[in-house]
C-alpha cells in the first residue's frame, strides 16, 4: 500500500486538490484536527465531486449521502503504540505505506 494513487482518482485527486502533495497536506490536516476519537475521509459527493470530511465516533459520511473512498481511523488505539501522541506522523505513515489505492479506485468507480 502507500505511495500515490493512479487512474481515475490520480486524476480527480489532482483536479479538486491541485497536486497530490496538496491532497496529503489536506487529508492529514482534516484527520489530525478530528476531535478526540474519530475519522478522517476522501468522499465523493452526491455530485461526483472529492471532498475531504471528518466524523467522530461511530459517524459516516454515508449518512449525509457521501461515497467514503478511504478513510484513516484517528482512534488513539490506531496508532498510539508506534506513534504515542504524534497524529501527525501517523497520518504521513498512513498515507506514505498502508493506502490501498486500488480498493479507493474501486470505490469511485462504484
């Protein structure tokens, strides 16, 4: 997993946020300033548009009629044994080496 995505979302990605780099600066952003416990998402909206969004608990873009592409959970049991209180690096890891972008492709397809 990890590293950039292709095809399609390659190219939404690029559209909506600019660049990649763009994306993940945003996506870490949105996740690491999710409240307490919670998640951080790449939704495609009812118009078929990237937006990036955060729930906390149990919540789900799906409610709000929104695909969830792929989402990082900011639990603290997600990550506080290798990365302590540091979200930050957490979400670089994430997105650096366990994104299956694959799977989010097939999400946007859907």
């Amino acid at each position: 997993g990890g590293g950039e995505p292709t095809g399609e979302l390659s190219d939404a990605i690029k559209d909506t946020f600019g660049s990649f780099d763009n994306f993940k600066e945003e996506f870490t952003k949105t996740s690491v300033t999710t409240f307490g416990s919670g998640w951080g998402w790449l939704v495609k909206n009812a118009e078929g548009q990237l937006e990036l969004a955060s729930t906390v608990g149990a919540g789900n873009p799906m409610t709000d009629g929104k695909t969830p592409l792929l989402t990082c959970d900011v639990w603290e049991h997600a990550y506080y044994l290798d990365f302590q209180n540091r979200r930050p690096d957490f979400l670089a890891s994430y997105i650096d080496n366990l994104v299956n972008w694959d799977f989010a492709n097939a999400n946007l397809a859907a």
